[in-house]
C-alpha cells in the first residue's frame, strides 16, 4: 500500500497543550471548589466542544454549573495558548521535514476551533507544513466519529485508505480507523485503554518511534 497524504491530529500530538488545558481544568475545579476528577477529565480528551459539554456534565452532575464552569476554564486555558508558543512535542518537527523529503501532502484534522487552531500552529511555527486544516467547528459528529477525517481526505481528494493518520488519544484513534485509515497513535496524557488496542493499530511511546517505523516499513509514496 502506498500512502498519499498525512493528516495530524493537534493537540497532544504535534504540540504539548494537553497539559496545559488539563491544568487549567484543575485549576477551575480549585476555584470553584469543585473536585477534579481526572478519571471524567482524560475521558474528553480528543473531543470537540460538543462532545466535551455532555460527557462532563454527567460525570460531575450537580457538583458543576457547566455554562458557569466552561468560559472560565477556557479563558484560563486561552491566556496561555493564544498569546505563547505552545511547545512542540519531541520528534514532530524532524517527522514533518521527512515526510516532506517524500512528498506526502500534510494537513491537520483537529476538534479544536478552525481560528485557534491556526493561531497555535502558527506561534508554535508549524504552520507553514500544511495546506489546511480541517477542524471541530467544521463538523457535525466530532472524534471518535470519523466526519473530521472524512472530511480532512476529501478536501485533498484523496481516498481515505491512502492516508496516514497521526493521532494522540484513543477517542482520535477511533475516529481515523472508522474513516479507514492506517493509523498511528503516539501515546500523551492517555495510555490506549484495551478496546483500542483491539483496534489493531499502530502504537508508539514517541514520534520517533513511529518516523523509525515509517522509514522501515517504507509506507512513503
């Protein structure tokens, strides 16, 4: 099989915010003298806001006020990340150059907003390795559902199949297999729990690991 595109998750896997974002959670939490439940937390993980908003809600139930608790966790979250680079996570920049080298497109599909994604690639420097980015806000059924990346080889009129796809968390994970696509996940904030590992996917510590990988198993077009 030769491979004519690498579509990228964001967050968690090309720069390092997941840590910032959980961080501003907690600290929400601690204002509002509310528990952090890092369980419900990990769980959102690779979703969009649509996605999130049910899922904490019924973990947190009466404890939480979601339309109180959201714009005060983001605008913690969003004074850091729109206003600083958010650091590039180990190994990404050499994986982006290689895949140039081959000719692979390169594009991001991510369940952050389409404005602040583009802002975050652009301080981190990233920006200029890929041709669009397709985006949570763009879609009606976020990750783990596959539109996002449907959508994502669509717009390079590319048959899915023929993609790679660079994921972090399991929810994203799920999302690129159900589109169809030969998918590699590189392991952040959250260890692929056992129903993703049946997945049969590959799994890598870092993003070397998977460029190593990619290199020996000649998947470039």
């Amino acid at each position: 099989m030769k491979y004519h595109a690498a579509i990228f998750d964001m967050d968690g896997l090309l720069l390092d915010t997941e840590k910032v974002c959980m961080k501003a959670f907690q600290q929400t939490c601690i204002e509002m003298n509310i528990p952090f439940k890092k369980d419900i937390y990990l769980s959102i993980i690779g979703r969009n806001q649509a996605g999130i908003k049910p899922i904490i809600e019924q973990g947190y139930g009466d404890l939480l006020d979601y339309k109180i608790f959201h714009p005060q966790w983001m605008q913690r979250y969003l004074t850091v990340v729109e206003h600083q680079p958010i650091p590039v996570k180990s190994g990404v920049i050499t994986l982006l150059e290689w895949l140039q080298t081959q000719n692979i497109p390169m594009v991001v599909a991510t369940s952050t907003h389409n404005t602040l994604a583009h802002k975050k690639l652009r301080l981190a420097g990233l920006a200029k390795y890929f041709s669009h980015i397709t985006s949570g806000d763009e879609v009606t059924n976020g990750k783990p559902a596959p539109e996002i990346y449907l959508l994502a080889a669509q717009r390079l009129h590319i048959n899915p199949q023929r993609c790679l796809a660079f994921e972090d968390s399991n929810n994203g994970v799920k999302s690129a297999i159900a589109a169809n696509m030969t998918t590699l996940q590189i392991i952040d904030l959250v260890e692929p729990d056992t129903e993703t590992r049946a997945l049969g996917h590959h799994i890598f510590s870092t993003m070397n690991e998977a460029l190593e990988f990619l290199k020996i198993d000649n998947l470039s077009i």
